[in-house]
C-alpha cells in the first residue's frame, strides 16, 4: 500500500476514496476511528493509501479534483 493522502480531516479522505472508487480504485483509510476510540484527546492524521499500481492514476485524479495534498512522510 501507497500513502496517497494524509489530513487531520475525515471527511477530506472520505471524499477523495469516493473519487477513486468511482472510478475503480480500491482505497483504504487507516486510522479512521483512533480518535472517536482514545481516552485522551487525540489528533492523528487521517491516512488514505492505495495499492501501488494504483498510485499514479490515483494521484492523478486527485490532482484534477486540486484536492491532493501531499504527504509529509511516506510509508
């Protein structure tokens, strides 16, 4: 797996794996219920990632959307 998008927003990497199974590529998101489950207040990235052959035309899609926001550090 390919880390595509990092956000502190939900909604934002909902959003973007809407766009890319609309058009048939398979996303997960990691981390997408670390802070409704932590006792203590929480802020971890929310993580979009791909499957590695899927990474430049996922990217690709996202950079139409201008949506994409690089992440800092990749996995």
């Amino acid at each position: 797996m390919q880390i595509l998008l990092k956000t502190l927003y939900l909604y934002e990497v909902q959003l973007a794996q809407t766009k890319l199974e609309s058009r048939g590529i398979p996303s997960y998101i990691r981390n997408e219920f670390v802070n409704n489950v932590a006792v203590m207040p929480v802020a971890e990235n929310y993580i979009l990632a791909v499957n590695e052959l899927d990474y430049e035309k996922a990217l690709s899609i996202l950079q139409e959307a201008e949506e994409y926001q690089q992440p800092d550090d990749e996995e």
